[in-house]
C-alpha cells in the first residue's frame, strides 16, 4: 500500500528552517515505505527440489490413510511406489508412472507426494508439466490431515486441479478444479467468480490449445470462507467454502498432494494407452504462503509475479496449523544389549494437550520394519491436561527370543483403547529426528541386539 503526501511551506521562510523542513520531509518520505504495509505474505513451506533426492522431511510419498501407507484409492489401476518413481534432474521433480505386466492385466507404479507439514489458509502455488496419455489423471490438492487425537475424516477436500485425458468427455485443453461440498450446507461451495470459459457445471476450464505442451503455474488461495483458482495468473472461479468436518467444526488441517494417478473408471473411461508409458508428472516447485496482518511481508507470494497480491488475499483466521507435541531430544542408555535385556530410554517433550488421554510407547522395529516389541506406559500427567514440557524415562525389554542384528527404536504417543493401538497422534518432532515412517513413530535410536 502507498500513501500519498502533500507538503506545503510559505514562499517567504528563512533559509535555514527550510532547509530543515527539506530534511524531515525526505526522511519522512524514504521511511514511508518501509512501515506503509503492517501486513503481507510469507512463506509457509516451499520445495524447488534442488536436491540429489526428493527431501524426506518435507514430503512422505503414500497417502495419509492406513497409518501412512495407503497407496492407491479409488478405482484406480496405479500403485504409489518409490521405484524410480520420484525422479529429481535440473531442479525437478518427476513423478513417473511405469507400466508393469500381471499375469492377465497391466498395473501401473506411480509417483505421489504428501506434504508431511499441514496448513490452515493460505495460498498454494505449483509449476507444473502435464503428462499427455489417455488414461492419465494428475492432480494438485488438500486434503484434511489427523486431528490431535490421531483420527482421520473426509470431507473436506480442495482440488486446485484434477487432468484427466480420456479422449472422451475429457480432452487435453481441459482442467478441473472445485471443492468438496458434501451433505453439509455450511461448507458453502456457492460460486462468486466464475470465468466465462469454466464450466459451472462440471466445474472444468477449457483452454484455447491443449496444456499439456508447456509450463503451466496452478495457484490456490484458500481464505476461511472462500476458495480461488488461478491458471497462469487468470483467476478462474472463486467459491464460498469452509472447511469443516461432517460433525461441523473445524477439520483439521490439510496437507498437500501432488499425484499422478492412472485409469478408473473417469480417466480410464476408453481405456488407458499402455503404449504412451512411461508418464510424468514434472513439478518445477511447490510453495505455500500465509498472509499476515501484523508482520510486514512481500505483496507477492515468493514474489510470483502469478501470484494474488496481499491485498486480493488478504484474509483474518485464528490458527495457521494444529498445535503439536514436539519430541524435543532422546537419548538410550547404551547402543548395543542382549536379548532379554532392559535398556532404558530418556525423552523429553514439549507437550500439547490431546482431547483424550493417550499412553508413551516405545517400540523395537526390526530392519524390515516389523515391530518385535512394545512397551505402552501412561506419562506423568496426563495428556489431556498437558501444557508445558513433559520429561519421560521408559524401559525397553528386549524379547529373549530376539534374533541379532541392528534395530530401531522408535516412540509415538497413541490411543490406550483396546484394539485401536497404532491409533497415534500427530507430533513433530527436533530436526536430528527426523521424520516419522508415515505411522507417526519417531526414531529416536538404534540398537544392536547380540546373543
């Protein structure tokens, strides 16, 4: 924002208390702009994959079902899997989907990328490169993450876009984009804005030629009550939305998905074109901001010059995330034991209350992945009334029956109901941690088991 100002001064002053006054109105004048704007934009998260490798502490690569290993919904005929499948040359990222050969039928492996950190409200930007076979079906999109007790719920969903080729009812200069309404009238999904070229009904774009021959920038911006798209900095439509869980409260918050998805009945409708495979997906970068009232930021996103200026997303909202327990440091007593042994393990928390009380537990994972042993403990005070940090020591009794070799030692706060006990919840945890293994657990160690 500017502001202009207007100066006047008497054509008769004394030389020296104009010279003065020349002096403060050029301070005042160079000082202006940098205090006109008490808010703007800020990035929240952003990946422009200038690694070697896709960055496992930013993106986990199933879906967030099925404790973090749901690869495949729908009717679909891909499987996400990590073979060749997140490809990284020159700064981007390829999700690459491969035909594979079953005996009577052909499957696809495919690429996926989920967020590992969430968001409430904000705008969202990706570049991307579509793929161009029929039965093809990428998609940019939000979808709701665990509330703080470890449970999942859908609706509500965001989809910035949805491609689909089925050279049929879909054809390459079209691109979905919409939101998921449902059976609650609160979430909104009337429509605001709408292009003359995006269909209302079908809620698709047409463009003038197909998009699957350049780059192409796909932006969101999600407000607390209202949903915009843009292509290439054309905004398309803008909706009212909320989201909200199907019991009318806020839903937790959403991570985002990048997808390449393959055949079902809508994509795969005239069947899908084996002969055109390998796909990909190309994402050039993912960016998240979220605009702030109080601390002064850029007017662009990242300063996308695609982007909604901080005044057209301006936008109020309570929280911008879901509090979390943090996993602050672990330490074990030693890095090798015997079976049967006990070894004790120290961590500390700062802890974030839960709804429900949960229990600490320590796991002992073999190295392929399998759970040998638990042990589940109530901590100090109970998670429902946490509020400050929390330091715990568990013992870790090794089976008797423990073959040798290297494991893990990984801890989860998580349900104490019967039945439910890989219903955890949520945390973050310090960096040296790194990130959980999609079922929420953290590895805080390794241990090497001897006879």
């Amino acid at each position: 924002m500017t502001r202009e100002r207007r100066f006047r001064s008497c054509a008769k002053r004394e030389a020296s208390r104009m010279r003065v006054s020349i002096a403060i109105a050029l301070v005042f004048l160079v000082a202006a702009p940098a205090s006109a704007r008490a808010a703007g934009w800020r990035v929240a998260f952003e990946d422009s994959f200038d690694g070697p490798e896709l960055d496992g502490r930013k993106w986990a690569t199933r879906y967030v079902q099925q404790n973090g290993t749901l690869d495949r919904i729908n009717d679909e005929l891909e499987h996400y899997r990590d073979d060749h499948n997140h490809e990284i040359h020159d700064g981007i990222l390829s999700l690459v989907a491969h035909a594979r050969h079953a005996a009577s039928s052909v499957q696809y492996d495919s690429g996926m990328v989920r967020s590992r950190q969430t968001f409430y409200y904000g705008y969202f930007e990706a570049r991307v490169f579509l793929p161009s076979a029929r039965g093809i079906w990428p998609a940019f999109w939000l979808n709701s993450d665990y509330d703080s007790d470890g449970q999942l719920g859908w609706p509500p969903e965001i989809d910035a876009f949805e491609y689909v080729i089925n050279e049929g009812t879909e054809k390459a200069d079209m691109i979905h984009s919409g939101v998921v309404v449902g059976r609650l009238p609160e979430r909104g999904g009337d429509w605001l804005f709408r292009d003359d070229a995006f269909n209302q009904r079908w809620t698709f774009f047409k463009a003038p030629a197909p998009l699957n021959q350049s780059w192409h920038v796909v932006g969101l911006l999600w407000k607390p009550d209202s949903v915009t798209m843009y292509l290439d900095g054309r905004k398309l439509y803008t909706r009212s939305y909320r989201w909200l869980s199907n019991d009318g409260n806020l839903a937790p918050p959403a991570h985002v998905l990048l997808n390449l998805a393959i055949g079902g009945n809508w994509a795969g409708h005239n069947g899908v074109n084996e002969a055109a495979f390998p796909q990909e997906l190309k994402v050039d970068y993912v960016r998240v901001c979220q605009f702030s009232e109080t601390i002064p930021g850029p007017d662009r996103c990242g300063d996308s010059a695609l982007a909604p200026t901080a005044t057209e997303g301006q936008y109020h909202a309570d929280v911008d995330d879901m509090p979390r327990t943090t996993l602050l440091s672990a330490s074990v007593a030693r890095a090798a034991a015997r079976a049967g042994d006990e070894v004790l393990v120290h961590y500390r928390l700062s802890a974030v209350k839960t709804k429900e009380d949960h229990r600490l537990h320590i796991l002992l994972v073999n190295e392929a992945g399998r759970e040998v042993s638990r042990v589940s403990d109530d901590p100090p005070e109970p998670t429902s009334r946490w509020h400050r940090t929390v330091d715990v020591t568990q013992v870790l009794a090794i089976p008797a029956d423990a073959s040798p070799g290297n494991y893990a030692i990984m801890f989860a706060v998580g349900s104490r109901k019967p039945g439910h006990p890989d219903q955890f919840v949520p945390m973050n945890a310090a960096p040296e941690f790194g990130v959980s293994d999609g079922r929420l657990r953290y590895t805080v160690s390794h241990l090497a088991i001897t006879r």
